[in-house]
C-alpha cells in the first residue's frame, strides 16, 4: 500500500466527518460549541496527517501490515459520505444527529483498531494512529453524555 494514498484516504474520512459536525453546528446553533469542538478535532487529526505526509514522519504510523486496509478506509469514506448526504436532503433531529455522530465514530475508531489494535498497543511509542484512535474515543464519549444528557440514551 502506498503511505501517500493511505494517509490521504485517512484525512479524507476525518474531513468528511468534520463537515458533518459543520452542518450539525448550524442545525442545531443551541449546541454549536459541541459541534464545534468535534469539528475543530476532526480537522486537527487531518492535520496530524497531513504534517506526517508533509514531514514523511513515518516513525509515528506503524508499519503497512499493521494499517488498516484501503478497502476498510474506503468503506468508512464511503459511509461518511452517504451521511453526509442525507443530512443534506433529510431534516434531522437532535437524536438523529447524535447517533449519526456515533455511527460515525465507532466506524471510524473501526477503521484505525480493526486491523492492528493487538500490534500496535504492544509497541514501547506512541503512534500517529493511536493518539488518533485514542481522540476519536474520546468523541464517543463526548457524544454519548450528550444523548444521556438529554434522555437519548440510557445508561444500564
């Protein structure tokens, strides 16, 4: 796999779903800072990306074999987008949103963790790829005290 095409492919699921979070920001402006904080982080992960493809840092990506794959990164691209678009032609609620947004991070946490989670937490540095899997974590959490906040959600 070429690092060049991989990492573009990865900074285009995180500018995706940046621009979902951009939309949910101006559909619901009572919760705009939300939407922003995980707008302004997805677009600080397309540039951890882009400075490693500028810099050719490969140190902090893990070698190819512990990468997800193309097919696995074009699948959760291909997922954003068709979120994206519906968005864009179906009024969402809130909730809608919300679990969109988690839809879109547990798919995106997929991608990073599917195929090198066991590898990569056994290394002794901390990787590109898991300080991003540990921020996209972070979402989730973010986004799942929003819908128990507001009764979208129940805890068990």
């Amino acid at each position: 796999m070429e690092l060049i095409k991989f990492i573009n492919g990865c900074r285009a699921v995180e500018e995706a779903v940046a621009s979902i979070y951009r939309t949910f920001a101006d559909f619901f402006p009572e919760h705009r800072s939300f939407w922003e904080d995980l707008y302004r982080d997805e677009l600080e992960h397309s540039f951890w990306l882009s400075d490693t493809n500028r810099a050719e840092a490969i140190d902090l990506l893990p070698s190819e074999d512990l990468m997800p794959s193309m097919e696995l990164i074009d699948q959760t691209l291909a997922f954003a987008t068709g979120k994206s678009q519906y968005i864009k032609t179906n009024p969402v609620t809130l909730e809608e949103a919300l679990r969109i947004a988690l839809q879109l991070e547990e798919s995106m946490v997929e991608t990073f963790t599917n195929e090198m989670t066991a590898n990569l937490f056994s290394s002794d540095y901390k990787s590109l790829s898991q300080k991003i899997i540990e921020a996209e974590k972070l979402h989730i959490s973010k986004i799942e005290d929003m819908m128990i906040g507001k009764g979208f959600l129940q805890v068990s």
